[in-house]
C-alpha cells in the first residue's frame, strides 16, 4: 500500500500529469453534469443553419391561420368546425388526422355532438393532442387530457416537449407517462416508432419547416383544396395565429408555430430514429491524443488544439447526415484547459531554463536531459564570482557572462553554454581528455589576461571539473562533474576528472565510518519476513534481515553494507545488534501468546570467531529466550570444511540447543555436502528456483529433487520467494514445510507483524 502511494505521489508530481488530469476533470463534469449544454446548442444550430434542407412533403399542415379567423369572424374555431374538417379530411383520403390542440369540451351542444360523429366515422384514425403531468428541471405542466368522450374513438398523443436552456432548441420523449398509462408522442406516432418513455431525441431542425406543405384551415373547411395534395398523407391540424401564443424560437431558423416542432421530430423519425452518442466518445478520442502527446513529454500545443477542435466541429457535420449525434463542448473544453495550462507551463520553464542574470540557458536545463552523450561534460567554476558581479554598482552580469562564453568558444565553437551562479557547463566538442585539458589550460592563460566591462578591468580565475563517463545520462553526470569542479577548487587543480570508481571507494569506506553512529541512531533497523506452515497455514517463524535507511542516500542495499563490513572485519557489531533485535522480539511474541522461531543470518567469517557462542548465549540469557527458539542461518560468503575451525563452531552452536539453515540451497556453496555433513535441521530452497518452477518443468524437478533429499535426512525445508497462490499450491503437492515470500509478506517492522499475525491467527480460529 506504501508503494502503490509511492508510485502515486512521484506520478502526482508531474506537472504535465496533473494537467491532463485538471483537464479530464473539466471535462468530465461539463459532460456529467449538463452545463455544456448551450454551447453544444449554439454548435448544433450552426452545423443545423449550414445543412438546411426541405422537406419530404410526407406531412401535410393544416393551419388555423389569421385568414382563417378573419374569414369566419371568430376568435377560435368550434368542434363542429373540426367535425366539418376531419369528415373533409377523411373524405380526400388523408391516411391519419393528428389534432395539435388539447380538446376536453365538456358542455354539450350541437358542436361537440358533431365531432364525436366524426370521429365515430373515421375510427383509431384521429388522434388528439394530451400533455400529461411533467415535473422537472425544465418545468411544471398539468396534466391536460382529452375527453373521455372522444378518447372512445380517438387516440390520445403527447405534446410534451423539453425546452433547453435559453430556448436554443428542443428535444421530444418518445413516450410519456400519463394517468391512462402510457401515451406516445405525436412525432412517435406519426413515424411508428416506439421507445421507452425514458428517451429523449433532438429533432434535425435542419429540415426547412417553411417547405411543408401547407393548407389554411378554412380552405380545407369550405372544401377550397386540391384533395390530391393531402390524399395518403398525415395531416397535422394546428394553431398558428398569433392569437394563440404558440410562437416559439425554432433552432436555425426563427420564429414558428409549435406544430412544426412536432412535423420536423416526425420527419426526422421517420428518416430514422437519431443514434446520440453523447459526450463520451469525442471526449475519449481527445483524451487519447492528450495522453500520446503526454508519453512524449509535451500534453497538447496550440496548433494540435487547433487541428483537434477544426476535426471536432466537421467530424459531427458528416456524423450528422448519418442521423449520429456527438457532443463535443466536454471535449473541446478538455483540450483548451490543456493548452492553456500548457502555454503556462511552458513559461514558466523557459523561465527556469533561462539564467534571469546573464541571458543564458540554466544548468536546470542539463539537469532535465535524461539522454546520454558521448561528449564530455565541463563545469567551469569561477572564483569570487558573486563579488565579482556585486562590485558594480549596475547590472553587468550579462555582460560578464557574454564575455566568458565568448572566451570558452575560441577553441570550442560550437558549444552551448549553461549558466547557473559562479558554474558555467558546457558538453565539449573535444573528444579527447588529453586535447580538452590542453584546451582548458589554453583557455585559463586567456582569462588570466582579465576581461573588460563598464570600462574596467576584471581579474578572473576559474577550477574545471569533467565527467567522461557517456554510459550515464547528462543529468546524473551534471553533479559529478560540478563536484569535480569543486574537489579541484579545494585543491587548487586547474581541472579535476571524475572517477566513479575512486568516488564509490571512497563512499564505501564512509560507510564504514558512519555505520556504528548509524545503528547507534536507529538509521540501521530490523525488518522481519514471516514463515508461514504450509500444513497448518500458521506463521510459525520469521526471519530477521536488516535494513539501513541513510539519511541522505536513502534505503542502502543490505548486500552492499554488510559486504564491506565483512571486507574489513567489522560484521560482528551489525550481527550482535540484530541478534539482540530478534531474540528481543521473539520473547515479545511469546508475550503475546506466539511461540515462534527467530532466524538471523550469520557470515561465514563470523563462525571464525571463538567468542560467537559466548555473545548469542549472552543475549539469549539476557531476555530469557530458550535456544531452540533462534534459528542461525549459514550464508555463503564462504566455503566450509568438516575439518575446519568453522565446522566445529557449528557443532558447539548446536549443542547449546541453537539450531541451524542452510539457506541459499542450491547455489553456490550451498551444494549437496552441506545437506550431508552439516548440523542442521532446516534447508532453505534459494527464491531463484522457487520463482522459475512455475514455468521450467527442469526447475520444478530440481525443487521436487530437493524437497524429497532433504525430508530423507530429517531436514525441514522452507521455500524462500514464494509470490503466488500457484507456486504454493505446487509446494504443497510437494510437501514442503514452510515458505516465506512476498504472497506471505514483504519484510516489515516488528510492530507490523505482531499485527499480521494476531489478524491471521483471528481469521484462522474465526
């Protein structure tokens, strides 16, 4: 869990991530929630405007038009005009009559006798405008159903429309919930088409609505029409004199009657139901090439941006024509928040790549160069630099700079030069270190001379320090060679070369200097990898395995510490301290109720020395551990001999009750003669097989092979490097004892354990 937050705070500190997770997130929530949706409108109406077309002529209009009113002198028609209509309309040959009004007469005069008769004549075939009960975001509608009376034989079909925001367009439920049950909308209706009342659709308002064919309401009263022009057709009746207050902003096009809404949402059905593919795909195309941009360390540049958003405004043009529609504001507002943190970004490292005081590029820049070069590095140190420059009463650092570089590129031309307080570096072009320290000689005869600013003569001295070693990248070496120049600074070198192999010497023998004051802080500590009883599938021991956390370096390898401790002689202390750690912890187990074996790995070199037995008796005495409890496990820093001192320390070691393992079977030392001459009651198989069984039958054989020798001479045998539920499995079939690996736990602190296994033990008995 630690290095998986790790992982997450080193990604979590790139800038670039965090853009295009800023940058995701806006898009994201402008998509969820919603709030893109008038400019998506404003977009729509554009790519609307510019594929304006007519219309089929499928529907036919019957308007009750300002003529109509004028000519028959009223303020509204009458049923019985709509009787008079429909029987006119049925007997032209109209397929279906759809009344966009609500009708729910109750009075009953002659009027209201009239149309129910001719609904009664055109049977199912007239079908008359509801709005059921709507609540919701976009408004409060009461429920406003037709007469029962006519509902016996009409149809009832919703009016019901969803207004967007700002009125920049209109979008219709296939269905709708009503206390009849479930009542179509007219566009469904018209076209056949039948979805859940849960859908919405956007109608393609690019259907020119003044291309319908059209006939006055009274026209069609007095029988004033060509009936060929209506026959087989469906007919919409509807309002459209301003008097009605039924105007309403049509995207793209203006002003018009409701009916046309409802006659553009049939149309654009009956061409074929609109597949809306919603914010998520565009948003996931830019997001990927957001993301391609970002493996190559740059999120999104402006002319990406403008290539990305000119594809995003045509791609839904042709999409459009195949009745597809995609949003694309998430998207688009995702790549802008990328670009615009970018341009940010990007000043403000030009800025971090740019010495402010000279005008030259910044050490900060070699620092980012992960790529190797095979040209050397420099890093020339002047002298009292910062008094220099504090001398001068103006600015004149630029000026300074300029003429070092100036001098630096006499022999070495082609060079860029980085500037960062007294150090300036460069990647030679020389390729020789004999020539570049000629060249460098030259080069401090030169600045001996002084150089000239503001009319005055300045004195400079400088020290050089190189790094040669190509196989590392720039970055790693640029503080080599800036120590170099250090190191020839203290010296008084002109140049100073950076030798890894000397500096590593010389920290390996600081390490040793430093190891005691580091066990003495706790920078040295001890970490413990349970064993686990592959038959009781108990934690019945653990090893401890030390661990050093410097406080400049960091985590430092076991092997690399405890091999130079071996080197010169000093094991026993990092022994002694880790003994004491595991009987201590031991005894704390017991404590608690566990009692459990404590392995500690012992040096071969350490089996030399005659006072062994008498420090683990001292330790063992001190917390009151009994011997049998601690398990010394035999490294292979060294051959053993049955007739050597070593062997016969073994011997009094087990006498005293301390059992022995042999870790590391199988490699190296760790051969066959050990499992037959040697003391001990526990072999440990080396991880490096354990790891490959699963996948090399010769491996598999080879542990199989080992198991069975050891369990023939009485050994327990512990599988080291177990990572899986599989490799456990396979153990288990081969009766081994006990594993130990990351399936069980990774190495932790004592505190650590004592929890896992007071978790496990309460899962095993629960």
């Amino acid at each position: 869990m630690s290095d998986l937050g790790a992982r997450a705070a080193k990604v979590w500190k790139s800038a670039r991530f965090r853009i295009v997770f800023w940058a995701a997130l806006t898009g994201v929530l402008l998509g969820v929630t919603g709030a893109a949706l008038p400019l998506e409108d404003v977009l729509v109406n554009g790519r609307t405007w510019l594929r304006m077309h007519p219309s089929n002529g499928e529907i036919v209009m019957v308007l009750q038009d300002g003529k109509t009113l004028e000519e028959l002198e009223v303020l509204d028609v009458t049923r019985a005009d709509d009787a008079l209509v429909i029987r006119n309309l049925q007997g032209a040959g109209v397929k279906r009559v759809f009344i966009d009004r609500f009708l729910n007469d109750h009075e009953k005069d002659q009027g209201r006798a009239q149309f129910l008769e001719a609904l009664k004549a055109f049977p199912n075939r007239v079908f008359l405008g509801a709005m059921p009960a709507k609540d919701g975001p976009r408004g409060n509608y009461a429920a406003a159903m037709p007469s029962r009376a006519f509902l016996e034989n009409a149809q009832p079909v919703s009016l019901l429309a969803l207004e967007h925001p700002f009125n920049l367009s209109t979008s219709f439920p296939f269905a709708s919930n009503s206390r009849i049950g479930v009542i179509p909308s007219m566009a469904a209706k018209i076209a056949g088409v039948s979805r859940s009342t849960e859908r919405v659709f956007r109608p393609d308002y690019a259907i020119d609505y003044t291309t319908f064919p059209t006939v006055s309401y009274v026209d069609v009263l007095k029988g004033r029409f060509d009936p060929a022009t209506i026959r087989g057709k469906d007919v919409i009746i509807a309002p459209s004199a301003e008097v009605y207050h039924d105007l309403h902003t049509l995207p793209a096009q203006g002003y018009a009657p409701g009916a046309f809404f409802h006659a553009i949402a049939a149309e654009t059905l009956k061409e074929g139901v609109p597949l809306e593919l919603g914010w998520l795909p565009a948003f996931l195309v830019v997001l990927g090439v957001i993301l391609t941009g970002l493996g190559r360390g740059r999120v999104l540049d402006v002319y990406r941006f403008s290539g990305l958003v000119a594809v995003l405004i045509v791609a839904p043009l042709a999409l459009d024509h195949f009745r597809m529609q995609v949003d694309i504001v998430p998207a688009i507002a995702m790549a802008a928040v990328a670009v615009f943190r970018m341009r940010n970004l990007d000043r403000v490292e030009v800025a971090g790549e740019t010495n402010s005081g000279s005008g030259l590029p910044s050490v900060q820049v070699l620092r980012k160069y992960d790529a190797v070069s095979s040209r050397i590095l420099v890093a020339l140190q002047i002298r009292n630099y910062g008094a220099i420059i504090g001398s001068f009463a103006e600015h004149v650092e630029g000026q300074v700079a300029n003429e070092i570089v100036r001098r630096i590129r006499i022999s070495d031309s082609e060079v860029t030069v980085y500037h960062e307080g007294g150090m300036f570096m460069w990647l030679s072009t020389i390729r020789s270190t004999f020539d570049l320290f000629e060249n460098l000689e030259g080069l401090h005869r030169i600045v001996q001379n002084g150089i000239q600013v503001g009319g005055l003569d300045i004195d400079l001295s400088f020290n050089c320090g190189i790094d040669s070693e190509f196989d590392r990248p720039v970055s790693s070496r640029v503080a080599s060679a800036m120590q170099s120049a250090e190191e020839a600074v203290r010296n008084d070198e002109l140049v100073y070369k950076f030798d890894s192999r000397k500096h590593e010497a010389q920290w390996e023998i600081s390490l040793l200097t430093q190891l005691d004051r580091a066990i003495d802080n706790g920078e040295v500590w001890v970490a413990y990898q349970p064993k686990l009883d592959v038959g009781s599938n108990r934690v019945t021991g653990a090893e401890a395995l030390v661990r050093w956390t410097h406080p400049e370096r960091g985590p430092i390898s076991p092997d690399k510490f405890i091999r130079i401790a071996e080197e010169f002689h000093r094991i026993e202390r990092i022994t002694r301290f880790v003994i004491d750690d595991a009987v201590r912890s031991a005894v704390e187990l017991r404590r608690h109720g566990f009692d459990m074996t404590m392995s500690v790995n012992i040096s071969a070199q350490l089996l030399r020395n005659p006072g062994l037995p008498g420090m683990i008796a001292e330790i063992l005495a001190t917390y009151g551990l009994p011997a049998d409890r601690l398990i010394l496990e035999i490294t292979e820093t060294d051959r053993l001999d049955r007739s050597s001192r070593t062997f016969q320390m073994l011997q009094k070691l087990v006498q005293s009750g301390i059992h022995l393992s042999i870790d590391d079977f199988g490699t190296g030392n760790a051969t066959i003669d050990y499992l037959r001459y040697l003391p001990a009651t526990e072999v440990k198989i080396d991880k490096v097989f354990i790891q490959a069984m699963e996948g090399n039958k010769e491996d598999l054989l080879l542990v199989q092979s080992i198991i069975e020798m050891a369990h023939s001479q009485d050994r327990t045998v512990v599988a080291e490097g177990v990572e899986t539920q599989a490799a456990l499995e396979i153990l288990r079939a081969m009766q081994c004892d006990a594993i130990q690996g990351y399936y069980v736990s990774r190495p932790v602190p004592f505190r650590d354990l004592l929890t896992q296994i007071v978790g496990r033990e309460s899962r095993q008995t629960g």
